[in-house]
C-alpha cells in the first residue's frame, strides 16, 4: 500500500516535472505503464471535450453575428429602421407641409367664391387693377373657349368688371366681321384691317344699343359719329360686341360682352383710379382726343411720362 502510494505520487509529480526520481527508489513498472495510460486517455478525453466546447462556442458565436437574428443582421436592421425613421419625419414634414398649402388654396378658393364686387375692387384699385382672375374661362357663343390662357383685371366701374388679356391674341383668335371677311395678318400678333373694315359702314354702325358705346361718348357724340373712314371702320369692328363676344363672351356665365380693346377713355379711366395725377381724355378735336394730366389746365395731343 505504501510502495503504491508512493509510485502514484512519482508519476503525479514526473508529469507536472515537480520532483526528480532518486536512485533509492523503487517501484513498479506495470503500475507505471497503467498509470501513464490512465492518465495520457484523461488528456485526450479533455481535449476533445475542449475541442467540442470550443466548436460549440464558436458556432454560437457565428449565429450570433451572422445568423437572422445575429448582431450583423440586428445592426442592418437598426440601421434600416434609422433610416426609415428619417424618410418617416421627411414624408410627414412633406405631408405638413403639403396639407399647409391645400389649406391655404382652399381658403383662396373660399375667398374667391366669394368674390369681390365691382365697388370694391374700384375702391382698391391700386391693389386689384392687373391682378390674375383665377377660375374665369371665357366662353364664347360660337362655342370656342379658352383662347385667352390669362385675364387680368383692368378696371371697375359702380356696377362692372372689366377684364383684359394678359397677352396678345393670335389673328386665328380673331374674329371675321359681321359680314365674315376676315383680319389679314403677316405673321404671329399682328392683326390687318385691310379686309374686315368692308365689312362696316363707319361710325353709325357703334349704335346706341351698343353696350360698349358709354366708352366713345365723347368721340361718337361729335361728328365722327358719322365717320366712314377707315380708321373709324375699324373701331366699329373692334366695338362689335356681336362678334367678339361670339368668341370670348355668352353673356349668361362669362362676360355680358367683348370688344376687341379698350379705348382711350377706358385706359384714361383705369389710369387715373391708379395713378396721382390721374389722365383726362374728354376733349376731341377734328384730330381726334386730347388728352391732359388731371392736374393741368389744357389739353393736348400727347402727355409724357404717364406710362
């Protein structure tokens, strides 16, 4: 028992290297060769057991980091939520901000609906003369419709609106005179008289019935109310509200009228109702109107610097 006890300590301690055999000892080398044996299966048994730990934590280790739910996976997905967090607040400020502008339209369209009356818009002239008439598309009682992309107001009396183009129109846009000879042109916004003006008398046919006669009082009161020249043919045709109001005006929906421009004594009036000296234009002579600054005392036949 001691002798064992005894070879069992020297191989404990050969195999850590602590002690070295001495001459005086003895022991047996059966015991020795099943002790080595007992001892190097331990070995073995624990490295593969620490083999399989080390297999074991390795794979849980991959599936950490690269499985669905591995760190890789879970930072992707951190930084796709970040991501989306961030178009998120984008699209809701974009949506704020979209909603802000509907709001505003609807309360101009509100706004419009109800309309200003022509006393009121007078009254703030500077401030509505040339302003853009939203939702106004004219439609004319040949049918033709929007031929004008833009109107403008340009004046307003006690009881009436007035609209211009806010372009020229093309000669195909005008119409054929009440006889239906056509305008001549040579090319794009310029319109010829040379054809249309036989199609009327002179200044007898901007008869009384005329809704637009109030604008040439002054000039059809004197004798160029019987006026055949040319020149005064093609203000009849112009004032023919019959045909210009068959393409921009039905009188019912749209406009009660058209013409085909404003005259002197319109552009005088919108003037004045926006500028300090305002312009007077009540004068006519064999020449035709004169025309004065509201704060001289004598008319002539130009004003400069109005404009």
């Amino acid at each position: 028992m001691c002798k064992n006890t005894m070879d069992k300590q020297y191989i404990e301690n050969r195999i850590t290297g602590d002690v070295k055999p001495s001459k005086s000892q003895s022991y047996n080398k059966s015991t020795i060769k099943d002790k080595v044996k007992e001892s190097s299966g331990i070995t073995i048994i624990t490295l593969v057991v620490t083999i399989l730990i080390i297999i074991i934590l390795a794979g849980v280790t991959i599936n950490a980091t690269l499985g669905d739910d591995g760190l890789l996976r879970q930072a992707q997905l951190a930084k796709d939520m970040a991501e989306n967090s961030t178009l998120t607040e984008s699209e809701k400020m974009n949506k704020l901000a979209q909603e802000y502008a509907n709001m505003m339209t609807e309360d101009e369209e509100i706004e419009q609906s109800k309309g200003l009356s022509a006393a009121e818009i007078k009254a703030d002239a500077a401030n509505t003369y040339g302003d853009e008439v939203i939702g106004y598309t004219e439609t004319g009682r040949s049918g033709k419709s929007d031929l004008v992309e833009t109107w403008r107001i340009f004046y307003a009396d006690e009881n009436n609106i007035y609209l211009i183009a806010d372009d020229y129109i093309e000669p195909a846009d005008a119409p054929n005179g009440k006889g239906g000879r056509p305008v001549s042109s040579s090319g794009s916004r310029y319109i010829g008289f040379r054809n249309v003006v036989n199609d009327y008398a002179g200044g007898s046919d901007i008869g009384l019935s005329n809704p637009a006669r109030e604008w040439l009082d002054t000039y059809l009161d004197s004798s160029y109310g019987t006026s055949t020249n040319n020149n005064m043919k093609a203000v009849a045709y112009l004032m023919d509200t019959n045909v210009w109001s068959s393409y921009y005006g039905d009188g019912e929906n749209n406009a009660e009228y058209a013409i085909g421009g404003p005259t002197l004594e319109m552009f005088c009036a919108s003037y004045s109702d926006t500028h300090n000296p305002g312009l007077d234009c009540n004068s006519v002579t064999s020449n035709g109107y004169q025309i004065k600054l509201s704060t001289s005392s004598s008319y002539t036949t130009y004003v400069i610097g109005c404009l």
